[in-house]
C-alpha cells in the first residue's frame, strides 16, 4: 500500500508495507503498485495534480486491464515486475 509521513517542514513517500519479501528477491516479480501509487501521493503533495492523476489511471488502467503475461504472480499473472512496469508505461504513453 501506498504510504507518507506529513510534517510541518519535511514530507517522506514510501510504500506502506515492511515485508522483506527474501523469498522472491531477485526473481523480478515484485509488484511495484505500492510505489507507483507513492509516487502519485507525492505529485498531489507538490501540487502536480495533472502528472499524479495520468500516473494513477495507468497504473489502475494495468491493473485492471493489463493480460495476465503483463501482471506479476501476486495478481494472477504470469509476468515480472518489468512486463508490469512496461504496461504502465504504455498507458502513459498512450
């Protein structure tokens, strides 16, 4: 999930979640919506309003709609984290 700590001077984005994950480190199947969602919350915090909300629809858009050899194995799909990564980026680009 995504995450952020506001203060009065100092804002820090990173995902929600604490888990190692050593069991599939280095295979490339992480799933990278945490961090992709961050990111949109820290575009909102610097008032990028236009580029957070392109960068969520692409990655809900993936989410959603992507086929199962694009998404990670954690969603049902067969893929990595950079066939994930690239459905995003094609959504954003097109």
């Amino acid at each position: 999930m995504p995450g952020c700590n506001v203060g009065e001077n100092v804002a820090v984005f990173e995902q929600g979640a604490r888990h190692v994950a050593a069991d599939i480190a280095g295979k490339g199947i992480a799933n990278p919506t945490a961090a992709l969602l961050t990111t949109c919350m820290m575009l909102r915090h610097l008032n990028l309003f236009s580029q957070a909300d392109r960068l969520h629809d692409a990655v809900i858009g993936a989410l959603e709609g992507a086929p199962a050899e694009a998404k990670t194995p954690d969603l049902g799909g067969k893929g990595t984290t950079a066939t994930f990564l690239k459905e995003v980026k094609a959504r954003l680009h097109g």
